[in-house]
C-alpha cells in the first residue's frame, strides 16, 4: 500500500495507551512530523505534549459523558421494567389499599365488619326454592311441621300414658295398704286393672305412629324432589343462556369459569344443597318443639329463654363468619395439593429421571400441612360451637328442673318430658348452626349461577325460520347495507357508523383499508355475530 493510498485512508491515527509505547510516530497533513518516545517528546517538543494531553482530557470528558448517559438509561430502563413488572400487583394493593381505607371509614369496629359478613343469603335462597316451584316448598314446609307435631304428639302421649299408670299403680298400693283386714274377694277387686285407658293410649300411639312414618316418607320425597326440581330447572336455565348468549359474552369470559358452573357448582346443587336443607330444617324444628314443649310444660321457662337466645344469637353470628372463612381456606388449600399431586404422576418419569423425587415429595408434604392446617382450624371451630352449646344446653336443663321445682308438683312423666327435651336441644342447637353455615357457603354457588343467568340472549329479532324462507331463496344473491351500525358491546364505542353499500347479484367484492378500518367487523355483521344497533 502507497503512502497515498495510505493518506487517504488514515487522516489521524491515535492511541490512548501512549505512555506504554515504545515509538510513537507524530503524523501530520501527511508527513510524519515527530517521532520517538514519550518522554523525547516531552522534552522536545512541548507544544506536540500539550496539544496531546488536551486531547486525553477532552477524550475523557466524553467517555465520562458517556458513561454517565449509559448509566442513566440503564437505570431507566431497570426502573422502567421494574414498574412494568410490578405494575399489577401494586395496582392490586393499591385497590386493597384503597378497599381498606373504605371498609376503615365505613366500619369503625369489628361488630359492624361482623355484622356486615354475617347476613344470610335471603335472596339466594329465594332464589333457589323458587326454582324448585312453590307446590313442592309448601309440600316439603307443610309436610316438615305436620311431621314434627305429630312427633311431639308422640312423646306427649308416652309422657300422659305414664304418668296414668303410675296414679293407677300408686292408688292401688294405697287401696291394698288400708285394706290389708278385708276379704279375697274385695281385694282383688280392687287390684284388677283398668283396661280401657291401656287400649285407648295404645290405639292413640298406634295411629300417631303410623302417621308419623307416613309424614316421614312424604317430608324425604318431598326434600328430594325439591332438589331435583331446582337443580333440573337452574341447569336447564343456565344451559340455554350459555347456548343463547352473544359471542362478546365467550370473549370477555374465561372458559374454565363456564365450565366450572357446569361442574363444580352444579354438583353442589344437585348432591350438597337437598340434604343440608333437609338437616337444617329437621334441626331447626326440633328445636323449636323442644322449647315449645318445655315452655308448657313450666310457664317459668320463657323468662330464662330470652338472655339464653341473645347469647346463641351472638355466638352463631360469630361461628358463622369463622366458619365460611375456613370452609373457603380449605377449598382454596385443596386445590393446588391436587393439581401438585396429578402434575407429579404425569411426569413422574422426568422426575425420577433427573433424581427430583425428594424435592416433590417435600413439596407434597408443604401443601398437605397447609391443607391439614385449615381443616384443623375448621375442626376447632366446630369444637369451639360444641363447647358453648353444651353450656348453653346445661344452663337449660338447669333451668328446666328449678322451674319444675317451682311450678309445684306437675305429673313426673310429662317433667321427665320436659328434661328429655331440654337434655336434646344442645345436639339441635349445634346442628342448626354448623347447618346454616354451610348453606350459606353452598348458596355461593347458586348465586354463581344466578349470576350468569343475568346474561343478556342474543338479539333475533327480524331472523326467521327455516319454514319461512322460500325453496329457491336467493333468487339474485344480491346484498343491500343501509345505515349499518355495529358495536361489539353496548359499552364499547360503535365500530361502523352508517354504512351503506348495495352489492349486484355475481359481482366479487374485496373490502380494503387499513388495521382497525372495520373489515373483520363487516365480515361479522353479515353473519349477526355482533351486535348491531340503530
């Protein structure tokens, strides 16, 4: 390569590392201008040394420039993409953030947050009988009290049936005692039993029974078909919104949530719902009898009965918060222990392959003590209601015998009635509140399917059926748009305004324009897969 060839190319050749060079070789315009070591060059030719150290300090100037703007945009970008990254979830505590501000102004103590979370699901119920049909519910309610009376009715005969065989028995003690003097005769008249009551309490039991097994049979048809009736009826209703809802409402709803109404939920109405309506009902009724029963049996009762109902008011308003919080701890704890559980067996080659088993195994045991530890939590709270029932349960059997004491000398066998029931109403009590709990956790999921029966159907309007469209339709296959409107949800802003357009019948058409221009929303609109409006 010439010198020339050499010029043009390299104008200035510059190295920053001139202290450890052995030669530097100055060039200028071309010509080599000064050559030697750093420190000849120094000595020579000072102004080729300063102009070389003003050089170094600007170069570095520059680089420090550049470091800083480097260090600035990555900084940036680590702030960017770190609030990118964290984005939703500090939207989501912001909400929480902004959720707790309310609740804190809007409730002040915990009573108010309890008495807020405390409300049954009235509406949800209604719902949910309502699909039933009102001839069963008041077949099941009518059959249920009438059942219940008769059940009452029942242990009410026993209870007069022996307290009149221990009169007669104590009244012929009492003839043989002042008679021990007279004759066989007469004594033996006296001892002979009065047959009549003992048939007239016998055919009373008999007919009480077999009216309380028949009311039985007729209360569980009753129950059954109601549940059958209602879960039929949501089930169908559900099915046909599904079938009849607009494709906007597939787009903005996951798949999994639909399914999960056809699954989950229809399970827990079809097979959870029936018999813990039953049980809640038969709970309730017998404990309403049993204080009905004691409260004419001693008048006194009723006076105890009012500060022993405030208290059993405010302990199953304080279980039944508990209780729905654990119950949905634990449906939420179960869930990822199976899906762990079903990954694991799929890929259990992969594991043991890579030697991961003692990883998943620990894995296993960490979600099976968290699931164990709601269920243990829920099993002492169920405790927890046992304990105050059973106070509450010996606070009324207390109460029962004192007022017997003080009502003055009733027949034994209706105050041993009246023990009996007040000995059972803690079992009642429980049952009625661990119940209503979870009805109230179940009703969740017909309010889940009540809520897509909300869901507005498609709009038929102007289509018709087949019947009505004519053998040889279409006569030209031409195609007329007037004033075409078309949205894909009313909320949403339209997105064709007034299009007109008449196409002649065998004539290829090609719609055109840019993303976003409507061309995929036509195409829809001729198949009324949107919504369109006027």
């Amino acid at each position: 390569m010439s010198f020339e060839q050499m010029r043009q190319k390299w104008t200035i050749m510059y190295s920053p590392c001139l202290e450890k060079s052995m030669m530097i070789i100055a060039m200028k315009d071309g010509s080599m201008l000064r050559e030697g070591t750093l420190k000849d060059i120094q000595t020579h030719d000072t102004e080729l040394y300063d102009h070389w150290k003003t050089l170094m300090n600007r170069q570095d100037q520059e680089l420090e420039k550049d470091i800083q703007q480097d260090s600035q945009t990555t900084l940036e970008r680590k702030t960017l993409r770190r609030a990118f990254y964290s984005r939703e979830p500090k939207n989501q505590m912001d909400d929480e953030d902004e959720e707790e501000e309310e609740e804190e102004e809007d409730d002040d103590n915990f009573s108010t947050t309890t008495s807020r979370r405390s409300k049954i699901p009235w509406k949800m119920c209604w719902c949910y009988l309502s699909s039933g049909g009102f001839f069963m519910v008041f077949l099941m309610v009518s059959s249920k009290l009438l059942k219940h009376s008769v059940i009452v009715a029942i242990d009410y005969c026993l209870a007069l049936w022996t307290s009149t065989t221990a009169n007669h028995t104590g009244s012929d003690i009492k003839n043989r005692t002042s008679l021990t003097n007279s004759s066989n005769s007469t004594d033996s008249a006296h001892a002979s039993p009065q047959p009549e009551h003992e048939l007239y309490y016998l055919h009373v039991f008999f007919v009480l029974c077999a009216a309380g097994i028949t009311l039985c049979l007729i209360t569980s048809l009753s129950v059954e078909f109601l549940g059958l009736s209602a879960a039929t009826n949501l089930h169908h209703n559900l099915l046909n919104k599904i079938i009849h809802a607009p494709i906007r409402f597939f787009d903005v709803t996951p798949l999994g949530q639909i399914l999960n109404r056809f699954s989950a939920d229809t399970n827990i109405i079809d097979q959870h719902i029936p018999p813990t309506l039953e049980s809640l009902t038969r709970s309730t009724l017998l404990c309403l009898s049993a204080i009905g029963v004691i409260a004419s049996i001693t008048p006194a009762f009723v006076v105890a009965l009012v500060p022993l109902a405030v208290a059993f008011y405010f302990i199953q308003k304080y279980f039944r918060v508990a209780s729905k919080d654990l119950q949905d701890l634990d449906d939420s704890t179960q869930l990822p222990l199976l899906c762990h559980f079903s990954e694991t067996a799929e890929g259990l080659t992969t594991i043991r392959a890579f030697r991961h088993e003692a990883r998943f195994k620990q894995r296993m045991l960490e979600l099976t003590d968290t699931n164990n530890t709601a269920y243990l939590f829920l099993s002492a709270a169920n405790r927890w209601l046992e304990v105050r029932t059973d106070y509450l349960g010996a606070v009324i059997v207390l109460t029962v015998a004192v007022a017997s004491i003080w009502a003055g000398r009733p027949a034994g066998g209706l105050v041993g009635l009246g023990l009996t029931y007040a000995l059972t109403i803690t079992n009642y009590l429980n049952w009625v509140v661990r119940n209503l709990a979870d009805l109230e956790v179940q009703m969740a999921a017909v309010k889940k399917v009540n809520s897509f029966l909300s869901t507005e159907s498609e709009n038929y309007e102007g289509s018709m059926d087949a019947s009505q469209v004519p053998e040889n339709w279409p006569h030209d296959g031409e195609i007329k748009i007037h004033d075409l409107c078309v949205r894909y949800d009313p909320m949403l802003k339209p997105a064709l305004k007034h299009v007109n357009a008449y196409i002649k019948p065998g004539q290829k058409v090609g719609i055109c324009g840019r993303t976003g221009s409507g061309k995929s929303s036509l195409s829809l609109a001729f198949f009324n897969m949107v919504d369109i409006f006027e």
